[in-house]
C-alpha cells in the first residue's frame, strides 16, 4: 500500500449542508449546522460587545449593529449559489 491510498476516502465528496435553512415553524432562515450556530453565537457577542462599549451612542451603535444585519445575509447568498 502506498501513501496515496492510506487516507483515501473514497470518489464520493460529502455533500455540503447549509449552514442555514428555512425553519420549520414561522418565518426566516434558522442555522442547521453547528457552523451556523457558531455564526450566530459570534454575532450575538458582538451585538453584547457593541452596546456594552456605546452605551447608547446612536450613530456608532448602528455602525456597529449593521454588520450583524449583513454577515448571516452573505452566508445565505454564497451558500444559494
């Protein structure tokens, strides 16, 4: 056997699970995989992390809120194509 075989795992690529998906109940997208809830846990910190150091400053609060509105979009955009 040579080196090239030992990790050979086969023709068959594994077909790639969206990170997100439409929910079962109600409306909107939800993550399905752990990459999805690993997105959303980040995100959710950063939100925490943003008003904790404006501590109510409107404009930079939204300069910070709008990457938490665009992120999860992008992800759903790449992973339709």
């Amino acid at each position: 056997m040579d080196d090239s075989q030992q990790f050979d795992i086969g023709d068959q690529a594994r077909p790639r699970q969206p990170w997100f998906g439409a929910k079962t109940f109600g409306y909107g997208y939800g993550p399905r995989t752990w990459q999805g809830w690993l997105v959303i846990g980040v995100l959710v910190l950063v939100a925490i992390l943003v008003a904790t150091l404006t501590k109510g400053h409107m404009p930079v609060t939204l300069i910070g809120i709008i990457p938490l509105l665009v992120v999860p979009r992008l992800i759903m955009a790449i992973q339709r194509r």
